[in-house]
C-alpha cells in the first residue's frame, strides 16, 4: 500500500512564523504497508544534523523533527518525504523566525489562491498575515481606465476593494457574493506596516456554465437569492 497521512487535518497550517529561541516540531505521520521511509529536506537539499548550529532531533516513531531554539538561519521551507516501493508523498512547512523587534510582514506561501467558479456563485480569498507591529491590509483589483491597465505613471489601475480597521484579522479574508463575468481578473493581497510592505495576487476566473457541462442545474441552485 502507498504512503497515505493519517491526519492530514492536522498538517493545514503551514506557515510558522515564531520567536527566536522557541522550540519548533514538524509532523507528518503517515501509514503505508511495507513501511514507509521518512526523510527531511530544508529548501530542497537533504537536511542533516551538521546543516544546523545545535543539530535537530528526528523522532522517527512519532514522524517528527524537533529543533531547539530556533534562530532567523533556520528560516527556511521544511520537506518531509515519506516513501516506499509503492509510492511517495510530500509536504512542505514554511519556517520563519522573527525576533522580538519590528518586522515588515509575513504572507504564507500560496495564499490567496486562484479560484475558478461560475456565474452567480459566492468566492473568499485568504491572505495569511504576521506582522509587529500591526499591518494594515488590503484587498485591491486590477482594473482597466479607457482601455489601459497602466497610468501615464506606469503604475497599474487598481480599486481598492476592502482595508483593515482596527482589527486587521478581518480583512484576512476577501469575499465576493454573487459574482458575475467582469469580476474575473486579478486580486492583490497588500499588506503594509512602517518596516515595509508584502503582496501576494491569485487570480479569479468565472465562467458561465459548471465545467461538467450540467451548467443548468449548477445555475439554478447558486444563482439567485436564498428561499
């Protein structure tokens, strides 16, 4: 049987952005039949002992590398591989250290994601944030002015569709009721405090039938107010 994880559940979450000093575990346990071999990389390169001031400890029983008090050199993507003659899978946690002082911000890798959907359907976007002090966030969307993307600044037209208040956590997510044709396009996740600014953009496709052809049926039931 190829490797499968047993809680996948508990692998969502894949930005760890922590203090320096901290003691930082990854875990992916996974079943397979014969059983499966577990390996580490760290930015894509075999991760051993000597890689790292202070070494690491592999509790292979429990699928696990546990490393103690991390410094910003351990920043880095952490890969588990787990194989064996049947198959092999793979998952990647993002490490970032930060210390105590300021920072400019953090986004997760792979947030916001491309979404595609159909007309009349509701659509979030999420942006993952960590930032001291507090950012402020927002959502923007390229848009066109006489037909052109682009000023006489060279800057490129954007509509600001949502920004932080005081709670930042709110415009973590973007969502988007009911959408039509012309709100394809690209979404801007900008996110800003004094040290600096991040972004990250996904794209929003939206078609007029389901992919699966029963774009009748698929209409009807999200288009539409609730009964």
């Amino acid at each position: 049987m190829a490797p499968q994880w047993a809680h996948p559940e508990k692998m969502e979450k894949k930005l760890h952005a922590v203090p320096a000093s901290r003691t930082m575990k990854f875990r992916c346990q996974a079943s397979g039949n014969p059983n499966p071999t577990l390996k580490w990389y760290k930015n894509g390169r075999e991760f051993k002992r000597d890689h790292r001031i202070g070494g690491f400890k592999v509790r292979d029983h429990v699928w696990t590398i546990i490393m103690e008090s991390v410094v910003p050199s351990d920043k880095g993507n952490y890969t588990c591989v787990v194989e064996n003659q049947y198959g092999s899978i793979n998952h990647t946690y993002q490490l970032d250290v930060v210390e105590r002082s300021p920072h400019r911000p953090i986004l997760q890798a792979g947030l916001p994601a491309n979404r595609t959907t159909v007309v009349g359907s509701d659509v979030e976007f999420e942006c993952k944030v960590f930032s001291v002090p507090q950012p402020h966030i927002q959502w923007l969307k390229h848009i066109e002015v006489n037909g052109s993307r682009v000023g006489s600044d060279g800057l490129p037209y954007v509509r600001v569709l949502k920004h932080s208040g005081v709670n930042s956590s709110d415009a973590q997510v973007l969502a988007l009721y009911n959408v039509t044709e012309e709100e394809s396009g690209e979404y801007i996740c900008k996110v800003s405090n004094y040290i600096g600014e991040a972004n990250q953009s996904a794209w929003l496709t939206v078609t007029r039938y389901e992919p699966t052809g029963n774009h009748r049926a698929a209409q009807g039931r999200q288009s539409g107010p609730p009964g």
